[in-house]
C-alpha cells in the first residue's frame, strides 16, 4: 500500500509540475500577442501620422502655387518663413522672403487662367523639417485656345515652428515648354 501511495503521489506531483509548466506558457503566449498587438498598433499609429504629415505638405505645396497663379501673394507669405532662401530659376542668385514677394509680383502681376499640377517625387521629412522634390506642371490657355505646358523641378525645404509648417527654403530649374 504504502508503494502506491508513493507512486500517487509522484504522479500528482509530476502533473501538478506540468500543470505550472503549462499555464505559464499559457500566460507567455497570451503577453507575447497582446505585447505584439501593441507593438503593431503603435507601428500603425506611426505610420499614420506620418502619411498625414506628409499629406499636409503636399497640400501647402499645392496652395502656393495656385495662390501664386492667383496673385494672391498675402496667403503665399502666410506659408513662408521670415528667414527664407530661395533660387528661382530665372534669377542669377538666391533671394530673401522680401525679394520673393516682389518676384512674385512681377513674375504674376494679376491672377491668370493657369492650372498648376504637381508630379510628386519625393518627400523626406526628419523631424520638424521636410524636403519635397517634385515637377510642377503649369498649363496656360493662349488666346488661340491652345493651352501651353511650362514644367519645372522643385526643391523645397519646409520647417515645423509652433506647430505649423513654414517654407524656409526652394529651388528650381526650368525643364521645358510645350
């Protein structure tokens, strides 16, 4: 009797051993989903906020060209840094945000016809500042009906300040007419 008892209790004590070996794996298994769900939702969270950064600069982008074609220069300015640098590709050297609203003055002195597209290229953004490269597409109707296409790359730095979005710097170069 007493060598049954013992073997009763060997075998209660191996299935009380496997019984903790199965429940913390158990537990390991549900904490590693739960931690890999958290992990995947701050990933997408990321991402997300990323997309809509990225979103917002495109629109700006958007803005000060079809303000610019609109002759709308205060709300271009509203979208420019006060220390900005800029190279038009027309102009021999680089010009301050002063400069640029008087460029934009003679280069549009009233609102026209034209549409602008934007042939996204790029995007880099590091912190709180941003790169875009893109080729920008402005078509013009002619007094023929012709419409004429004039492209040109663009480089634009923008910079986060308070919360918003400033241009701070640009360039581009000229790359055919139509």
């Amino acid at each position: 009797m007493r060598g049954d008892s013992m073997v009763d209790c060997q075998t209660t004590a191996k299935a009380g051993f496997l019984f903790q070996i199965a429940r913390t794996a158990i537990v390991l298994v549900v904490l590693t989903l739960v931690f890999g769900l958290f992990s995947l939702s701050l990933a997408m969270d990321v991402e997300n906020r990323r997309n809509a950064v990225e979103e917002e600069i495109w629109e700006m982008e958007e803005a000060y060209f079809t303000n610019l074609y609109r002759a709308n220069y205060g709300r271009i300015l509203t979208l420019v840094h006060p220390h900005f640098l800029g190279w038009p590709a027309n102009l021999s050297k680089p010009i301050g945000r002063e400069e640029s609203a008087e460029f934009m003055k003679s280069l549009i002195p009233q609102p026209t016809p034209c549409t602008i597209r934007i042939e996204r290229a790029g995007l880099q953004q590091s912190g709180d500042t941003a790169l875009t490269q893109y080729v920008l597409y402005v078509d013009c109707p002619a007094a023929s009906g012709i419409v004429r296409t004039q492209s040109s790359r663009i480089t634009h730095t923008w910079i986060r300040q308070i919360g918003q979005w400033k241009l701070l710097g640009g360039m581009s170069v000229d790359i055919g007419k139509e």
